[in-house]
C-alpha cells in the first residue's frame, strides 16, 4: 500500500514539474517539434476535457475528481493486495490529482504533449497516467478468470 502511495506522489510530482517547465520555457501556443512526424511540446491551457470538452465547467470538474478521488482511494485501499489492480488504480489516482492541482491553483489544466501523426487533443503526464491506469484496469477485467463458484 505504501508503496502504491509512493507511486501516486512521485507521479504527481513528475507531471508538475513537466507542466512547471513548460509553462516556463514556452510561452501559450509556442509549439516545438521534438520527433519530425511524431511528437511536439507545446504550452495549451485547457478549461475543459479532452479536445475542450465541457470547457469552462469548472465546478462540475471539481466536484467529478473529488468523487473520482474518493472511490479511487477506497478501491485503493479495498483491494490492496492485488498488485496489479492496484497499480491501475495508483495511475488513474495520480492522473486525477495532478489535473486537480491545475484546476485548483489555475483553472486549467496545463497540456504539452501533441501527437503529430494523429488527430489527438494535447495532453499532460497526468493524462497519460489516466489512459494507462484505465487500460490496465480494462485489461485486467478482460483476463480475469471466472470463479467456478459464480455458477
């Protein structure tokens, strides 16, 4: 369990630090090309989701994450001996919390990373965290063995 607290403190800290330089280095809209085709950093403030959506919402985000951290924590803390369940869920904790922390202090979220080869909304390491803590948790549910005990 601590260790899984561990983790959601270090990923929250990356995903500050990455948007702290960003905001410092590039100024809003500035766009540098990292791989030719492939990946950009660039500064975006975002109001809403993905591609913008619900943009401005702001009170609907806060309260979303606090019901989002809540049960999260308590699955969490539920199924702490399940390692890899836990993992999904120590992401998806620490993907909520660093989107949270920008909402709270600046009321946007702070989103760099741009795919070049695809139409895909800008995103942050928090997003990553997200999308990577809701496909393990999916593939886990997908690989789990029916218990014969079910029937």
């Amino acid at each position: 369990m601590w260790l899984n607290l561990l983790l959601v403190v270090a990923l929250v800290a990356l995903d500050q630090l990455v948007k702290a330089a960003i905001v410092a280095h590039f100024t809003l809209g500035a766009v540098q090309v990292v791989i030719p085709g492939v990946l950009a950093l660039t500064n975006l403030h975002n109001s809403g989701a993905a591609w913008s959506i619900l943009s401005g919402q702001q009170a609907l985000f806060f309260a979303l994450t606090i019901v989002a951290v809540a049960v999260l924590g308590y699955f969490l803390w539920r199924y702490r001996q399940q390692r890899w369940l836990t993992l999904a869920l120590s992401l998806m904790l620490a993907g909520a919390l660093g989107n949270f922390i920008d909402r709270l202090a600046q009321g946007y979220v702070v989103d760099m990373f741009e795919l070049l080869f695809i139409n895909f909304p800008v995103f942050n390491v928090a997003d990553s965290c997200l999308t990577i803590g809701v496909a393990l948790l999916a593939l886990q549910i997908l690989l789990e063995k029916d218990d014969p005990d079910d029937d």
